[in-house]
C-alpha cells in the first residue's frame, strides 16, 4: 500500500453520477484504518503534492485523503484546488468534492456526508460535523494562506497515493440468463433499491446453500452499512429477506423479474407500514461503462 502523508480522506471536486458503488465507496472505514495503520501524518498537503498522488480508482478523479478527527472518527474526503477571481488576483481554494466521516467505535456507521464544499483561506472544516468553521474553532483541516490543507493538532491527515483495495481475484461470471427458470443464485449480485422514493440504497446479496442470503444495505443518503440476511422463498423467485438498521428491522418480500431477472419488486415494512419498493440489477457492463 502506498500512501503520502496526511489523515483527513477527501477526494477532488468532479461530479460522480453512480448507479453502482465507485472506488470511493468501496474505501469503508476497515479499508482507511489498515491504510494508515503505519503511515506517518501528513503536516500538510500542497496541490504540488496532491498532483503527484495516483488516483484511487480508474473511475475518481484527483486526490483522496484521509483524516482521523479530534473526536476520533475516520473521514475519507476527494479534494483539489480551484481558484476564484479576486479584486487584485485570483485566489486559491480548496475544493472538497465529496466526504464521508464514519463513527471510529462503529465501522461504516457515518456521521457526517456531504459534497461541493469551497474552502477559502483562513477557514478550516469540521468533518464531525459536516461543517465549514473558522479557523480554530473546532476545525479538523484548514486551508493556509499559502493554500496548503493543514491538520489541526488533534487531527491527522494522511494521502492515499493509489487504491488501498485489494486486488480482486477473477473468478467465475455468474449468468443468470443462461438457463431456464429461476435458480436461487439468480438473486446475487449488486441491486440498485429505491422504496418508496423515501430511502435509496444498494444491495449486495449472496446466496448460499439451502437459498440462504446474507449481505449488505449502503445507504445512498447516509452512506451506512447494514447486514442483510434472509432466504430465497417458494415460488422460487419470491426473497424474504431482514435489513438490521440501527433500531428497527425492515422487512422485504420481493419477486425477481422472471423474463431477463434484471429486477425485483414488491413490499418493503417498516414499524409496521407496508412501501412498495424496486431493485434494479447492477451488472459489469454498467459498471464498465463508467469508468
């Protein structure tokens, strides 16, 4: 793993449209901690610097830091600079194109998300949060006059130079279109939710023996993590499955599109409240086309 200094993880101001997760997202909390596990901190980060650092993925643009908050927590951040017109000359800025803060006592919990953040001179950031602060005052990061991202004395800031993912192993690809029917292992994958038009997310399912499921709910809003677990159910393209949130559990009943199985729809319960709710398959060529 290869890693500049710093400890603040923010990424560079450029608009990311996903329906999948990108290289961004799939740098959860487990991921910052191992990286910086033994990396020195940065006392700061210069755009010269920020330049000379590889992208984490082929789909992000610009550098991502990373930086352990006063209070703890873990924040992965796209950053760049940017420059704004001036009575006498332009001036520098910093820009935080997307950050997610998680809770350091709960993995991929977060507690502060945000985006298109301009950071001038003189202020810093409050990534607990989630908020622009004078400089001093509670801040985690600041910008300098000499623009260069400087943590502040509890905080640490580090610099990722390249993805800190491991390198994922090709295995075989899973067809749920090359047979007949409907098999439990159709249900796995990656699925865009929306319920209701109130909460939209992605899944990932796994199915095991005897149509078993586990796996996760990522908020798009939150950008927390929640278990998944379940079992594919008679007819055999009818799931049920259990989403743990933090103090509720919601319930799905959903039936996987027999023709091309691109999708699964049906009833989604929470306290009580039955919302309709769609899950749109995620598949490689889409995730191809976006980098």
């Amino acid at each position: 793993m290869r890693i500049a200094l710093l400890a603040t993880c923010l990424l560079v101001f450029i608009s990311q449209s996903a329906q999948g997760d990108d290289a961004f997202d799939r740098h959860t909390a487990y991921w910052l901690k191992q990286a910086t596990r033994d990396a020195k901190p940065l006392k700061e980060l210069s755009m010269d610097q920020a330049a000379r650092l590889n992208s984490i993925g082929e789909d992000i643009d610009g550098a991502c830091v990373v930086v352990k908050t006063d209070k703890d927590n873990w924040t992965k951040a796209l950053i760049g600079w940017g420059f704004v017109k001036g009575p006498d000359r332009p001036i520098p800025v910093l820009l935080i194109d997307r950050f997610v803060t998680y809770r350091g006592d709960r993995n991929n919990v977060t507690t502060a998300v945000g985006k298109k953040v301009i950071l001038f001179s003189g202020f810093g950031f409050d990534f607990d949060l989630g908020q622009v602060v004078p400089a001093g005052l509670g801040d985690d990061i600041n910008f300098s006059e000499k623009a260069a991202l400087r943590p502040r004395e509890k905080s640490e800031l580090y610099a990722f130079d390249g993805s800190q993912l491991p390198t994922e192993e090709k295995t075989d690809k899973y067809d749920p279109n090359d047979h007949a029917g409907v098999r439990a292992r159709d249900f796995e994958g990656t699925w865009v939710v929306d319920v209701d038009g109130r909460w939209r997310g992605q899944w990932k399912i796994n199915v095991g023996e005897g149509g078993r499921v586990q796996g996760t709910l990522t908020s798009t809003d939150s950008k927390n993590t929640y278990p998944i677990t379940g079992r594919v159910s008679l007819p055999p393209h009818r799931i049920r499955l259990v989403i743990h949130l933090d103090n509720a559990e919601q319930t799905i009943d959903g039936y996987l599109w027999t023709k091309d199985k691109s999708a699964i729809a049906g009833t989604a319960t929470l306290a009580a409240r039955k919302f309709g709710f769609h899950a749109k398959r995620v598949t490689a060529s889409k995730k191809s086309a976006q980098k």
